[in-house]
C-alpha cells in the first residue's frame, strides 16, 4: 500500500517474532519490469496515434525576438489538438503514453492499483485524475477528472508559454499575466482515512500560497468506479484573477497545524491518533540567512540543466524539512517534529541530499518503515528533488510517532535505485553519480525523433530515456512477498519547457526483494 495507513497494533508480535531489528534490505531490479506507462481515454494527451485521431504536441520555445504565432515546423505545436475545431477541449480516444501526467499517488486494493495523478499540461491546465490498473501500473484505464483550473482553449496552439486562452471567443490573458492562474491550480494529491472518513489532500500552487497555505481537503465518497466520485469538477471559482482567482470553490476545507506543507508521503495508524509523514517547504526567508558555504551556486558546467539549456540554472533557496505530526480526526494536526537523517538543509555536496520532495512508506516485517523517495541537490537547483530515486529505512521499530523521526539513507545519490542522465565533472574525472543506479537502462522512452522534433538531444548518450531529466515522486506497492512495484514520474529533460514533446510521464518498474521483508498493507474496508 502506498501513502496509506498502516496499523502499529500488532507491533509487539511482529517485533517479538523478528530475528533481527536491522537486518537490511536487499533490493534488485526485476529485468524488463521498467516501461513507461499508457492511458486509456481520459483528457487530451501530448501523443495519440489512432487511426481517427493522430497528433503529436512537441515545442521548444522561440527566440524571445520573435512572437506568436509561430512556425511549427521550427518551434513545434505544444497544443496540437488539444481544442477541437468547435473551440471544445478533446479527450484521448485509445490508449496513449502518459503525458503530461506526473506527481501519483497510488494505492493498492486487491489485485487492482487506484491512482490519482496530476495532469498538468504546462501554463494550461492543472487536474487531479484518477485511474485503475490492472497489470500494476504499466496501462491504466481513466475513471474520472476533478478538481480542474479550466475549460478554456489554448488561443494560439504554438505558444509554448500559452500566453492568451479563448474566453467565450475573447482573446483573455492567461500564461501572460502572473495574476491568472496558468497551470498553477491543486497538485500533490494523496489520500487519508481517518476513523472511516476518506479525505483527498491537495498543495495549493497559488502565488502567494503555495507552502505557506495549509493543504486544501477535500471529502470522498465511495464510488462504485472511481475515488474521486463527489468531488467538484473545478477547484477555484475561476481560473482568472478577474472572476476571483486564486479563491477556492465553496467545498474546500483545509488542515490545521501543518508547517509550510508540501506534499504528504505517508501515514501510520496509531490507535486513536494517525501520524503522517510530510514534506515542509519553506520558500521565505528560505536559506537567505545560511552562511555563503552553505548556499547553492548556479548549476555547473557539466551539469545536465546547463547542457539543455546553454547556462546555469541559478541557486535555489528554499528549505525542505521532513516533518512529522499527528491527527485524531484527519483535519487538525499537531506537529511532532523534524526527521533527521534524509536530507542536510546546508549541503552544497553535488552527491549530497538538500532537497527530498517526494516518496511513499512501506512497513518492514519487524515494525520498522522504508521510505522510497525522490531527491535532488545544487546540480539541479530545484526543491522538487528530482535527481535520484533513493531509499531510506526508520533506525527503530515504530510504536509511537517519535519512532518516525530517525532515518537513514540505504539508496542514496551515489547509489541511487533510479537516476536521471549520468553527467560527468571533467575535474578528476568524477561521474554523478559514482555508481550506476539499481535500475540502469538506456534507450527507454516510447517517443521517436520525429515525434518529438524539433527538439533536439543536447549531445550523445543524452535524453534517452523518458526519465533522463528528472525522476520522482516513487509510489511503492507490495506486489507480493517478493516484489515491490514503484510508480514514478519522470521528465526527459530537467524542463518542460526543453522539450514540449516528452514532460510529465508516469512509468513503472518492479524490485526485487527478500521474501518477506516488507509487511502486507491492511486493505480498507469500504466506509
């Protein structure tokens, strides 16, 4: 089970029957198991090759001397297809690679996988989706949208930036105005049951409250296809600062207690009360008080953001916490404290962990948890930590939610799980990372040159895979005694922006594990 509960009641017999309290984890890749996910229906999607309905949404942005419209055969079409000729929004007709989906929360229930996952089309639209899988993760099949920003057409399909929408057949500012909305609606869905109420929580990207807003939450009713049954369709009154955005539609609840809230990685039960592990960021003041040693420079020569994009991607100064609180009834928290051992606020190691921004819990056999995580540092320069897939371990069984706050890192940068695109500090030479991940490929993305030209590779061996620019966001799910499938995201360059052709992808892949290493989740009950 992914980011849900699980029960610490029968800690004391599976502690008691434990040979060993840190016996280690021993993880392999299952071979083949990696594939990058496909959809079937749901909304409109970057690729789909029907034989009815064909497109291929692709860009890279123009020189800033130049304005929209553009030429496609020179700058892509980021919006093919995306509004019908009648001004409505398309839908994908079959199945196709998914994108621009990205940040999932999934979660298993019976031989089926239920995931939520951000659809975010960039500075367009941002919406919760929900999906079921029955071949653990590698297809899904769409069950439902909720929680949009809005149901406007892009005016100019070339513009990657998606300056202006059709309102009502009037040209409206949108990705133009920092005032509206562009794609910054309700991301980070994960989903908590608390004494039999199922609440789905949301990071508000709003400017002005996104990691300083508590989370936005939201209830859910027991449908009979799909989680997201009841929710609105739209997540604030309206997506332009003229109808009221950034307000948020009437039903919208919020938490109490949480600092600076990010995203939720995972929750234990614990008897009357719940605790759940969270990311804290803090954008301000952020590192701007840290000593000079102990602040990102730009990105470096070799790094993989500098070879896409031709110079350095400037420091980053926000500040991640990995936080623990408490809750008896799903709204009100009330904090426990910093977890130490996953990440160093103050590290400008480019093998280091700065950043952790996303992951989910599995318990071990003998009470303890593995976390597997998503992070990042100065070689990227970006707080969402999306370097490396790692894996960290509590030091002690967990009884209470103090247990929650001692970690170490088993995977971590220089012995990831998964990576994106090795680059090379000639200085030395030193590689990074130093050693090839658990899951080491090449070549792995379903998209061809033609499909998302005109980008163009930064040089050899780069941007192979569909994950090269940034993987994160791990969802694990105890397959069976011997195997963990993780559902992940992935970019095939640092930004979207890069290549509008190839972002926001969810894949799969399955590790290998001892026989009974991890515990079996406690599948709910229907409320």
């Amino acid at each position: 089970m992914t980011r849900l509960l699980f029960c610490t009641a029968a800690a004391g017999v599976l502690l008691a029957a434990a040979s060993t309290a840190h016996a280690g984890s021993t993880l392999s890749y299952l071979p083949d198991s990696l594939t990058q996910s496909v959809i079937e229906h749901g909304p409109w999607t970057l690729h789909q090759s029907g034989h009815h309905f064909h497109h291929d949404a692709s860009g890279i942005v123009p020189p800033s001397t130049l304005t929209p419209p553009y030429n496609p055969a020179l700058y892509g079409t980021p919006y093919a297809d995306y509004c019908s000729a009648s001004g409505e929004t398309t839908i994908n007709h079959g199945k196709s690679v998914m994108q621009p989906y990205y940040f999932p929360f999934v979660r298993r229930r019976g031989a089926v996988l239920e995931g939520l996952f951000d659809y975010r089309p960039r500075n367009e639209q941002e919406a919760t989706v929900a999906a079921i899988s029955t071949d653990w993760g590698a297809t899904w099949q769409f069950r439902g949208k909720a929680l949009a920003l809005n149901p406007y057409c892009p005016w100019d399909a070339t513009d990657p930036d998606n300056q202006n929408v059709n309102v009502n057949g009037v040209k409206t500012a949108y990705g133009s105005s920092s005032a509206n909305a562009a794609d910054n609606g309700l991301g980070h869905a994960f989903v908590l049951s608390v004494k039999g109420k199922q609440r789905v929580y949301h990071l508000n990207r709003a400017d002005g409250h996104i990691d300083s807003d508590q989370l936005v939450v939201h209830p859910l009713h027991r449908g009979e296809d799909f989680s997201l049954f009841g929710v609105p369709e739209f997540g604030f009154v309206s997506p332009l600062a003229s109808g009221g955005y950034p307000k948020l539609e009437a039903t919208a609840g919020a938490t109490t207690g949480l600092i600076d809230p990010d995203a939720i990685l995972g929750a234990v039960h614990m008897g009357e009360k719940t605790a759940v592990v969270y990311v804290s960021k803090n954008l301000s003041p952020g590192d701007k008080s840290f000593p000079a040693n102990q602040v990102c420079s730009p990105t470096p020569a070799f790094a993989l953001t500098n070879l896409v994009n031709k110079k350095p991607r400037k420091a980053n100064h926000d500040v991640i916490t990995i936080r623990i609180a408490t809750t008896s009834d799903g709204v009100n928290f009330s904090d426990v404290g910093a977890a130490t051992g996953l990440n160093d606020q103050t590290t400008v190691a480019l093998n280091g962990i700065r950043w952790l921004g996303s992951g989910s819990i599995l318990r071990i056999h003998d009470g303890r948890f593995g976390m597997f995580f998503g992070a990042g540092n100065c070689l990227d320069n970006d707080s969402d930590g999306f370097h490396f897939i790692g894996y960290a371990e509590t030091d002690n069984p967990v009884r209470g939610a103090g247990d929650l706050l001692k970690w170490h890192v088993v995977n971590g940068f220089d012995n990831p799980i998964l990576s994106t695109d090795k680059v090379v500090d000639p200085v030395g030479p030193r590689p990074y990372p130093l050693n090839a991940p658990l899951v080491n490929v090449h070549g792995a993305d379903a998209l061809t040159a033609a499909q998302v030209a005109p980008f163009v590779p930064p040089g050899e061996g780069y941007t192979t895979n569909f994950f090269s620019g940034r993987v994160y966001d791990p969802q694990a799910v105890l397959t069976d005694e011997r195997t963990v499938t993780i559902v992940f995201a992935g970019y095939n360059t640092p930004q979207p922006s890069n290549n509008l052709g190839d972002y926001r992808s969810i894949g799969r892949f399955q590790l290998g594990v001892q026989p009974g290493y991890f515990m079996p989740p406690f599948v709910e009950s229907a409320d």
